[in-house]
C-alpha cells in the first residue's frame, strides 16, 4: 500500500502539513549511492512531498524513540516516488521496519515551494486569459523559476510592457486573497470539466484527480503544495524575458524571495550608486553619460594617433 499523503489537502501554512506521526513500513539501500550510507525509508503517511510536477521535494527530519528513551532524529535529504507509487525518503541512518516515526518538514522550504507553485498557477492564468498565452512547462529551482509560454501562431512577440502588465494584474489578484482550494474528483467528473473547458489539461492517469481551484481564476488539475489563498503568494515579481525552443521563457519569483531577490537588486543599485557618486534613481543616466564619455575620448586618442602618425612621416 502506498502511503497515505498528508499535504494533499492542508495549506502549505497548517501544521498538520508538516507535523505527523507514521510507522516504518520497509527500508532498503540505496545501491546508486557510493558511500553505502544513504538508506531508503517508506512510511505508511507521510506530509513530504516527492519531487515531481515541476516541484522540488520537501527536506526535514524523521525522529525515532526507543523503549528506552533513546531518540534517533535523522535528516530526509530528499524524496522521490517511484513507479508504483511508492514515496521514498533517503536518509543516512536506517530506521528499523515497524518504528513509530515522528515527522517534521522544513517549514521554511516547503512555504518557499508552496508560494512559488501557487504563483505560477496564478500567473499562468493571467497570461492566459490576457494574452491567450500557454504555459507549456514550469520549473522551480533554487534560484529562478520559469514558466515557458506558447503563443498563438502569428502573435508578436511579448515585451517589457506586457510584463509590466502582466505582473500587475497578477498582484491585483493577490490583494484580492482569493480562496485556493483543493478537491478530489472523480476521473468521469474531471473529464467532464475539461469538456466545458473548465480545466485546460488533465494527466495521463486513472482514478480520482486532486483539483486545485483558485478563486474566480482557474481550476488545476494539480498534486502539488499549495497556500491556502492568493494573499498568501505574496508579491509575484516577473525578472526576465528570454526566447527558448518552445517560445517564451519567463523568470518570476514570488512571496519572500521576491523580497530577497528586490533587497539583493536594490543592494546591488545603491552599491553601484555609491561608486559612481550618484543616487540609486541617476545611475541609468551616469553610466550611460560614461559610456558617451568613454566613445569621445577613444575618438579623441584615435585622431591624436593619427595626427602624431602624419607627423612623424
């Protein structure tokens, strides 16, 4: 039996989502893992999240109590769910089969990957319904996250306006906190939904489907973690626009990384400022007026070589 998944109906916020108990149901070694150390642990529930779906895996700690008293808290590295199903968490210290478990996800990690998911949901939904433009493929890294748009054949190419545009339509809905629910149907049912074109896709499985509805937005056929409302994704700030193989590739960041990805850019600025003698808003216009600086004087040297060149014969 595969384990019971505890984040499939809790927001990324509630501690039930990150806290809960189970039992060791089977353990194996790793083979691929070169140090020999990194075991493989099933449990009958977990609330980790197993990569998958454009999604990283959750990371936290699973603790073990002897009879004794005797506490063994060891580290999940990383999760990963296998063909039939099965969630896997690896760790460097085997915990024996039949042990009560204590588990306890990253907070910090599994709220970063919640905001991020729920925004690209939401900013799928803005391209969509503003530019009919298709997400085709999302990732979210450590770093960046990206969404790779389609655009109707014969569509001009997006730009910085349609960002500007974009985003701020995204963020008028995050200050609406509009409810993100999740809700299990049946397959009949969501088929039914794509049908009336209340969903735009489904995946390629049977049984029940978990649809993620977004308030007056969207409904998604959807596994992933989630906040329990818009409000919750905090700031959606879209970074960059770059041409890909498939169309458009867009990079965003929401709720707190986007404040630390605006802190580290305004740090950047001011530091630039700073050397350039300037205020953060003027330093466009200084480098630009040392840039013209720099064309006069190559000019300047360039005709004086010429001239002493001349002179000289």
């Amino acid at each position: 039996m595969a384990a019971e998944r505890l984040y499939y109906d809790a927001s990324a916020l509630e501690v039930r989502s990150l806290e809960f108990t189970a039992q060791v149901t089977d353990i194996r070694l790793d083979s691929s893992d070169q140090t020999g150390q990194l075991w493989q642990v099933a449990l009958d529930r977990t609330a980790f999240y197993p990569t998958g779906g454009g999604q990283p895996h959750d990371t936290g700690t699973l603790t073990a109590t002897s009879r004794s008293g005797a506490v063994l808290a060891v580290e999940v590295e990383r999760v990963e769910e296998d063909d039939a199903g099965e969630v896997w968490h690896y760790v460097r210290k085997p915990l024996i089969q039949g042990t009560e478990i204590a588990g306890q996800v990253a907070a910090e990690r599994r709220l970063d990957h919640a905001q991020q998911h729920s925004g690209q949901h939401l900013l799928s939904a803005v391209f969509l319904r503003e530019l009919n433009a298709r997400t085709v493929s999302f990732h979210l890294g450590a770093d960046a996250v990206t969404i790779d748009l389609a655009l109707p054949e014969g569509a001009p190419k997006l730009t910085d306006d349609d960002l500007t545009r974009i985003e701020l339509a995204t963020n008028r809905v995050v200050a609406e906190d509009r409810a993100i629910t999740p809700r299990w149907v049946s397959r009949e049912e969501a088929e039914a939904m794509l049908a009336r074109g209340d969903l735009r896709k489904l995946p390629e499985r049977v049984g029940p489907m978990r649809i993620v509805t977004m308030e007056g937005i969207e409904h998604n056929a959807c596994g992933g973690t989630h906040v329990a409302s818009t409000g919750a994704i905090g700031s959606v700030l879209l970074r960059r626009l770059e041409k890909v193989k498939q169309g458009q590739r867009v990079e965003f960041v929401c709720g707190l990384r986007a404040v630390r990805f605006a802190r580290r850019d305004f740090e950047l600025l001011r530091q630039t400022g700073t050397l350039l003698s300037v205020g953060a808003a003027d330093v466009p216009d200084r480098v630009a007026r040392l840039l013209e600086d720099k064309k006069t004087a190559a000019k300047e040297i360039k005709a004086l070589l010429k001239q002493a060149g001349s002179q000289s014969s």
